[in-house]
C-alpha cells in the first residue's frame, strides 16, 4: 500500500489521525508528494497551525499521507511516491489530490484525515473511495505551515468515513465546533450548466434527497457554470505557477518533477495576467450570484463528482472536478457524502453559505440515516 509517504508512531489517546503530506509535522520532512521537494526537506520546525487543536486532543497522528505531486491533479495518482490503491477497487482511481487522506479512512488506518481542497482535493477522492469529506470556508482554517498550491483558493478539511467523523475532524481543526441543532429546511437542487454528469449519479443523488425527506426545489445559478470553471482554472492555474515558479526554475529540480504536473506547471505559466485579473472579475459577480441563491434557499445539492471513480489504466484523461472547483471561487463549505448507486456509491456534495459548515453537517446526518 502506499496510502502513507511516512508513517509515525503518534502518541496520544484521542482519534488516529493521518495528515496530508503538505501540511507541515513537528519534525517531519514535508514532501508535498514530490520528489523535488523531498530530496531538499528538513524536518518541519513546527505544526502547521491547523495542528493545534488535534495536539491539545491528543490525537494519534498515525502518518503524513501520500497525495498527488504539488497536490496539482484530481486523479490521485503519484508516480514518485506510488498511487494509493482504491479500497472500494484497486482497478479503479483514488482520486486527488488528497488521495492518501481518503484512502486512510476508507482502509480504516485513521479515524480522522486531513485533507486540502483547492478545486475539489477533498470532493473528489472522497467521492471515489466512498468516504465523507468537508471542504471548509476559504479563510475559516489557517494555511500557516501548509503548502500552498493557489492560496486564494486553498482550504484545509477533514475526511472520514462518516458525518460523525468529519464532526470529530472539525472538533479537532476547530475545539469547540458543534453541528447545527437541525438540519435545513429545504434544498436547491442544482444541475451544473454544461457538465455531463453520469445519469446514475443523478439518479443516487435525487434518491437520496427524496429519502431524507427534506423539501426540494429545482434552481440554477446566475453566470454559468461552464464560465465559472473557465474563471476557476485561470486563477487557480495563475497562482500556482507562480507558488511553484522557484522548482520550475531550477533546471535540477524540475527534471525531479513527474512529467505531468511539469507539462501542467509549464502550461500554466502561460496564464496571462489579464486572463486572471478576468477571472477575478467573474469571481466577483459568482459570489453574489451564489448570494441571490441563498436568499431563497438554504443550501444546495449536486453531485460532488461527474463521473465514478475511472479505472486507474485510464490516468488523467478526465475532467475529475467539474462538479467541485466553482465552489472554491466562491470560496464556499461544500460536505461530500457517499449515497447508494448500485456496486460504488455516488457521492452527493452539499453547498451553503460562508461559514455554514454547522449546518452541513447537520443535514448531511440526515440524508446519511436516510441512506443507512
């Protein structure tokens, strides 16, 4: 297996706990799931701040998990460090970037993950091994001691097998963090503009809504989703050329560099300034759509991935985050939570309004005993 890039032997008597391997350990090298990092990484000279609470819980941190290279690419495959095996098939994709994390749980190696989510690296993976994921608030959980890859996009999440360990996570992330008393009243069903979503994903998520018993309404989103993935990838791929800038210059380095994050890195320096400053232009006007929408409706509902978990013979030749990355413009919490769709589950993905990770968790409780 490769889930685990070091594994630790944490003390403590609170949840095992495995941490994506861009998030900085007191005295563990930080690989960023790259061999251009790792060959140069000094053991980390303190916590990443998000470690905080899980030290004063005394969480066992069971190991820095394994991720996609730089955490640039939603397949979850990692030619350095190995691809992690997909507990639900090992023909099929763990997902990305956070592949380790998900797998973690799935495999039952961790009762709690941390994860990271720039455009969809909580969503997807947790999608594909059938697990729970919470990607938070841009700017709830602090980057401090993270590796960034778009900063302006970044957040840090929990993953888990459930609802309630993704509670536990944000317990851990966030001493104190309770879920919403109730779950929320009713729901927007989104169906993305001009994403071709699998019609047995539509299907398991409609299901599960109608299981859960909580009132549905049909909305769409001002400004297109198409457009929003188009403003999404421009700002992301922008930032991260530049957060990467230092490895690509080094000619020593960037021959270290998997051929595919380098020929994406290489692509995305080609990112022009006026395409981003655009892209920020739109995210503007995404934002308040996204508002509108909740003012009459609570929460939305869509499927956290277009597609099942491809076999992993097939490499990146998807388009795995789709259904995930114009949240992160937003800058919105998203909960992924598997629902039955036949031999894998699907995956539903939740959406509220800034800071509403409470009640996500709340009414995902729901749709999950629902399912049961």
């Amino acid at each position: 297996m490769t889930t685990f890039i070091t594994r630790l032997d944490g003390a403590g008597t609170g949840p095992r706990l495995a941490v994506k391997d861009l998030i900085d350990v007191r005295g563990v090298p930080t690989t960023a799931g790259s061999r251009a990092v790792a060959e140069q990484a000094a053991p980390a000279a303190a916590d990443a701040a998000c470690l905080a609470g899980a030290r004063a819980a005394g969480a066992v941190i069971v190991g820095k998990a394994n991720l996609v290279e730089l955490a640039y690419g939603a397949a979850g495959i990692n030619p350095y460090f190995g691809t992690p095996v997909n507990p639900l098939d090992p023909a099929l994709l763990p997902g990305g970037s956070s592949s380790g994390s998900a797998v973690a749980v799935a495999a039952g190696e961790a009762d709690v993950a941390y994860g990271s989510d720039t455009g969809g690296s909580i969503r997807v993976p947790a999608a594909y091994c059938g697990v729970a994921g919470l990607k938070t608030t841009h700017g709830r959980v602090s980057l401090d001691g993270v590796w960034p890859l778009a900063p302006s996009l970044d957040t840090v999440g929990p993953m888990a097998r459930d609802v309630a360990g993704l509670v536990t996570g944000m317990t851990l992330l966030e001493p104190g963090f309770t879920p919403a008393a109730a779950p929320a009243a009713a729901l927007g069903r989104l169906r993305p503009e001009g994403v071709r979503v699998d019609p047995a994903i539509d299907a398991a998520v409609d299901a599960a809504l109608r299981r859960a018993g909580i009132g549905l309404t049909e909305v769409s989103l001002d400004g297109g989703w198409r457009a929003a993935l188009d403003a999404t990838y421009a700002v992301l791929d922008r930032e991260a050329a530049a957060c990467n800038a230092a490895l690509m210059a080094d000619p020593g380095r960037r021959a270290k560099i998997s051929a595919d994050v380098r020929a994406r890195l290489a692509e995305a320096a080609l990112v022009t300034a006026e395409h981003e400053a655009a892209g920020r232009a739109f995210q503007r006007d995404w934002q308040a759509a996204f508002g509108r929408l909740f003012e009459s409706v609570p929460m939305l509902a869509l499927p956290a991935a277009p597609m099942f978990a491809p076999p992993v013979t097939e490499g990146v030749r998807h388009h795995h985050t789709r259904c995930a990355a114009p949240v992160n413009l937003a800058g919105l919490p998203a909960l992924a939570l598997p629902v039955p769709a036949g031999r894998l589950p699907a995956s539903i993905q939740l959406v509220g309004p800034h800071g509403s990770e409470e009640l996500l968790l709340a009414t995902g409780a729901v749709i999950e005993a629902a399912c049961a």
